[in-house]
C-alpha cells in the first residue's frame, strides 16, 4: 500500500506504560465521555482497580 506523501511513522511499536503492560485505550471515555480515556492499569496490570494510572 502506498503511504500519503506527508505521512510519517511516529513509533515503530505502540509504547508500554512503566509496568510493561498495554496501555487502555476507550471511545467514549469513562472521564471524557465527549472524547476518549487513555490510562494504565497500573502496576497489579488490572484494569478498574484502585492503582490505575489515569494521569490526573
């Protein structure tokens, strides 16, 4: 497949959060029902557990 003219690759592979895990990604959010959540499930790697990292 050719690539627009004005495309670039930001990453060759999707970052990981400091624990190593994927990071969670919603739309519609949770907290930003008008757009999307982005956040970590944080060191115990599960998601909706008091250690998610939302970034606030």
């Amino acid at each position: 497949d050719p690539k627009p003219a004005r495309w670039y690759q930001l990453y060759k592979e999707r970052p990981k959060d400091p624990w190593q895990s994927n990071y969670i990604y919603l739309c519609p959010g949770i907290k930003n029902p008008n757009g999307y959540d982005l956040y970590s499930a944080g060191p115990d790697r599960k998601p909706d557990t008091s250690d998610d990292d939302w970034g606030d």
